[in-house]
C-alpha cells in the first residue's frame, strides 16, 4: 500500500516464508556415506539451528517467546519458536484488590500467531554415492512485521547448493472505514529483497501468482567446482573417468531437485 492506513483492530495479515534449502554431497564409500551424514547432523544440529532462528526472529524485528527444540535418532532436528510482533508481559493478579501486576522477564507459551520453524532431512542415494541434506524453515507472521526482512541472513546461513523460496500473504486486514486490504506492501518478486550479491551467485527462476498473493523463487548455485562436493577424497587422486561420472551424478542430482523432475533416461544419459 502507497500509504499506512488506519486500521480498525489489529493487522489479521499472515506473511510466509517458506524455504527448502539443499547440499549435495559426493562420498565413495557407504561409510563415508555415513560419516558425511554424520558430520552434517552435527553440524546443524538442534543448538545451532535455535541460533539461527533466534538471529532470524530478532532481525525482523520479533520477540521470542517460547523454544521447542529436539535432536532426532538417527538423524535430523527440528526447532520451533513462537514469536510475537511485540513484547507480551504476564500479568499476575493482586488477590487483595483484583487487579494485574505486570511481571517482568517472563516466559510466555501458545500466546501468539507467528512461529519459526525448522526441520532438517539428511539422506543418501542407495547406490551412486551421493548424499543430500535438506532443510525446511518457515518463518510466519502476523501484524507489520515482514519475513521477508531475514531472507538474505538465511540464504548465507546454510552451504545451499538448491534454494526453493516461497511467499504468501493469507487473510486481510480492515480500516477504520470497512474497507478490506489483502496486502500490506508491494511486491513483484521475491528477488526484489534478495542482495545483489546473493543474486549473482545464483541461477533463478520465478512462479508468481500476483492475485493470489503467491510468490516463487528457486535458486541454483552457478559455481560448480568439483572438490567443494567431495567428502574424505580429493579431486586430484580421482581418475578422469570417475571425474566424469561423479560430476554426472552430482549435477543431475542438482538440476533434477532445481527442476523438480527425474532428468535421468533409461540409459543414464543427463538431459537438463
């Protein structure tokens, strides 16, 4: 909206971020296969990705109010934190005069709309060495705060070979004169709040559905250099051969989730 309007009540607007973030991996041996999986449970687990979310709910300007966190066995971790647009204080109340007392520096679950979100998919190919972690974030709000502010933070938080970024705005909002608003703000395109930098060093391409209020973006990393995708071996004591077929197998690991399709035919020739 060209203007901020005056509403009646409280901003009832939804703003979604949604992502699928992707490492792909090549490791020879199935325990290789193991140890990358491993290393990259570890890696992001319960602890750190609660510190992402944090970062991500303080830079749009968001107030934590409650942490659920869990490490999975075998593998994987989830984190969930319920967010308010402003800070919520408890009140107890004053038996003696039935009136509430604000208690400061307390903890407040299930009081709120927003959340964050994160989940985390280590997997691996059953025969070609290949391993791919996934991680799925939801950042959700209500009132003027906007996801979208944290969307460059988490782009360069996690090594994402494969980004799919979705956005939606559910539900509207009313002025003091009856009159419905379905958006807030104005936006062509996720890659409008994504940083040059960030941008540059991905493939893009959008899906957007401008009366639905539905925006889409998926990002594939442009760079592809052979020993980044490596685990516990090098490039240069590989064969030219195994060269070839492991790029094969990586790329078309690669296009096939940017594409969302199998690229693979019968033959095991790679058609993007």
């Amino acid at each position: 909206m060209a203007k901020k309007y005056k509403l009646y009540g409280f901003n009832n607007l939804t703003k979604t971020l949604s992502f699928n973030i992707y490492d792909i991996c090549y490791a020879k041996s199935n325990e290789d296969k193991a140890k990358y999986i491993d290393y990259i449970d570890e890696h992001y687990n319960s602890e750190r990705l609660t510190k992402i979310l944090s970062d991500v709910t303080h830079i749009i300007g968001a107030n934590i109010l409650n942490v659920a966190k869990q490490d999975y066995d075998p593998k994987g971790a989830s984190v969930t934190l319920l967010i308010s647009e402003e800070q919520i204080p408890i009140y107890a109340v004053d038996t003696s005069c039935n009136r509430g007392i604000i208690v400061p520096n307390s903890v407040v679950g299930h009081l709120d709309k927003s959340h964050v979100t994160v989940h985390t998919y280590p997997e691996s190919h059953p025969f070609d060495g290949i391993s791919t972690f996934r991680v799925d974030i939801d950042v959700s709000t209500c009132g003027e705060i906007s996801p979208l502010k944290a969307l460059n933070y988490l782009i360069e938080s996690f090594e994402s070979d494969i980004i799919n970024v979705d956005y939606r705005v559910r539900g509207f909002t009313r002025d003091t004169n009856g009159h419905k608003h379905f958006i807030d703000h104005k936006i062509k395109s996720i890659q409008s709040y994504i940083s040059e930098q960030n941008k540059n060093r991905y493939i893009m391409k959008d899906v957007n559905l401008f009366k639905e209020k539905i925006f889409h973006t998926k990002m594939l990393l442009k760079d592809f250099t052979l020993d980044n995708y490596l685990f516990a071996i090098a490039e240069q004591d590989l064969l030219e051969e195994e060269k070839a077929r492991i790029t094969q197998c990586l790329k078309s690991e690669m296009y096939e989730i940017f594409y969302g399709k199998n690229l693979i035919n019968p033959k095991g020739v790679l058609h993007e």
